[in-house]
C-alpha cells in the first residue's frame, strides 16, 4: 500500500512539473526567437563591448548604452532613408498623376533587343509615355494587389525592426551580466556533458562569432563592390541602392535584385561595350559571397569546413535568418559529441 503511495506521489510531482514547463513554453514562445537573437549579438559582440570597455576607463553601463545606440542607429538609420526616399517619390508620382504634369519619356530604340521580356516592356514603357491614364486603367486590379501586398510586407518589416530593437536592448543587458550567466550556462552543460561541457560552450561561442564575421564581412565587401560599379557606371540612385544593398545583403536576400535591375537600366543607356563590362562587374560582385562566406565562416573553427556550410545552409533553410547561426552552431556540438564518443568507444576496446 506504501509503494502505491509513492508511486501515485511521484506521478503527481512529474505531471506537476510537466505542466509548469509545459506552461511556462507557452509564456515564453513569443519571445523565444527574440532571445536567441538577443544572445547570438551579445556573444558576437563582447568583445567590442571589452575593447570600448577599457576605452572608457571600466565604465560598463555607460559602455553598453552605447553599442545599443550604435546598434539601433545601424538598423534604423538605414530604413530611415530608404523609407523617406520611397515615400518623397511616390508623393510626387501620385501628384504627377493627380495634376496631369508627370511625362515617361518615350523608351530607347534598343530596348527591344532584351531577351525575353523586351517586347513587353517595350510596349507598356510606349503605352505609359503616350497614355498613362490608359496605363493606369488597364492594371487597376494588379495595381490594387499589388499595393496590398506592400502594405503586408512593409508591416512585416517593421515588427521584424521591432523585434530587432527589442533583441539589441535584450543583448545590452546579457552583456552586462555575462560573467554570471556563463556561470550558469557552463553549469548546466556540465550537467549534460561533464567533460566537455567547457568546451562546447567555448566551441559554441566561437562558431557563432566567425559567422557573424563571415555574414557582416560578406556583406561589407559585397556592398562596396556593388557601389564602385554603380558610381562608375553613373547609375541613377547610386546612393539609396547601396545602402538597400547592404541591407538586402545582411539580411541574407542578397544584392541578386539590385543588380539585374541595374544591368537592365545599363542595357538600355549604355553602350554594348561598357554595359557587358558592367555586368560582368555586377555578376562578380554578386556571387562573390560564395567563395568569401567559407574562408571567413570557417577560421579558427576546429571542424571541417562542410559541417559548416551544411549548417549554415539547412539552418537557413529550416529556421529563416536566425538559423544561419543556430545551424552550425548544432552541427558543429554534434560533430564533436560524436568525435568523443568514438574516441572513447577505441579506448576502450
């Protein structure tokens, strides 16, 4: 009769304690992808935080305010003038149209000879010159979906930059405290993994700090190939493009759009000779992330180079941006966990 007691206690403690995880998942799962964003920026940047730490004689709070600044600055600074630009040109197209003073110029002779696409854009570049109303009309309905969309993917954006500001205030903080937090971490590794729990943690940090490395090296380099191309080739908006570069870049869409419309607009302005020039330029600068992500994701990381990209790539893939540095981080664990295990399994044969 006292085992069943036991018995009826212990499955009430289990089922107990099930519920409260179980509970306290559901409290915490909006902010789940916030936190781990918050924690890959504060290991990413730590050691900022110590160079500018000891620049400001010691001062942690002070030194922490100010990388959030910074930070925030960074993500908002950008949208700031893409929106004010976008914003200023469709208030002047809407009272174009509005007033009857906005004129298309008719479009090149040349524009025919783009594969593809070039009769029909020709032809609705000549409908819009000659009858922008007429234009207007005849898409009214894609005009309207379109919009629509927009509207949806600008929302989209802007809790994405919400989520962002959040996360940065939320690494500020972690950053502050993260002696006493790598105490509790290496804690509760250890009691999953007592020999390696050290230097998982170790392995952890400094896979999440080279993609970091590679992802905003990458996007850098990308960035300033892209504008040296735009500048010499005297492309309209040169400015606005590089910055929505840089953008698209760190955000892992790339600079694939911005350049095939460049190249389209040089096809049609420039000469044969300097528009190939241009798209050979463009194309490199495009693809260049493919040989430059490996070299700088992989330095200084103690496993081979595919588990890797293998994780950078199925973490994109299966979990969106965040899981560009939560997918090596898993495979690299797994690839030593199983390293150890069958280390120990020869020494003990």
């Amino acid at each position: 009769m006292q085992n069943n007691s036991q018995l009826i206690n212990t499955i009430i403690r289990f089922f107990v304690i099930g519920l409260l995880l179980v509970w306290s998942f559901i409290l915490i799962r909006p902010f789940i992808i916030i936190i781990l964003w918050a924690t890959v920026m504060a290991i990413a940047l730590f050691p900022v935080f110590l160079k500018l730490k000891t620049l400001l004689g010691g001062k942690d709070k002070l030194s922490a305010t100010i990388l959030a600044l910074v930070g925030i600055a960074i993500i908002l600074g950008p949208v700031s003038i893409i929106a004010t630009v976008l914003f200023h040109n469709a208030q002047t197209i809407i009272e174009g149209i509005e007033t009857g003073t906005l004129a298309i110029p008719p479009p090149p002779s040349n524009i025919d000879d783009i594969p593809i696409i070039g009769k029909s854009l020709s032809n609705i570049w000549q409908l819009a010159s000659v009858n922008l109303e007429g234009l207007i009309s005849q898409f009214n309905a894609q005009i309207v979906k379109f919009s629509k969309t927009l509207l949806l993917q600008a929302t989209n954006v802007s809790l994405i930059l919400l989520k962002f500001i959040i996360s940065i205030v939320i690494a500020v903080i972690l950053t502050l405290n993260a002696q006493s937090l790598n105490q509790k971490v290496a804690l509760f590794i250890s009691r999953l993994a007592p020999t390696k729990g050290e230097e998982f943690i170790q392995l952890a940090t400094i896979t999440i700090r080279s993609v970091v490395r590679g992802v905003l090296g990458v996007a850098i380099i990308q960035t300033l190939l892209v504008a040296f191309g735009l500048i010499v080739a005297k492309i309209p908006g040169a400015g606005i493009l590089t910055v929505l570069c840089l953008f698209l870049s760190i955000m892992q869409i790339g600079p694939g759009l911005i350049a095939l419309g460049s190249i389209v607009f040089a096809w049609t302005t420039m000469n044969p000779l300097g528009a190939l020039l241009f798209t050979a330029w463009m194309i490199l600068a495009t693809l260049i992330d493919n040989v430059l992500k490996p070299i700088l994701m992989g330095k200084g990381l103690p496993v081979p180079i595919v588990v890797i990209l293998l994780g950078v790539i199925g973490g994109t893939i299966a979990h969106g941006i965040l899981g560009l540095f939560v997918g090596p981080v898993i495979l690299i664990l797994v690839y030593e966990l199983i390293g150890a295990w069958l280390k120990e399994e020869v020494n003990t044969t």
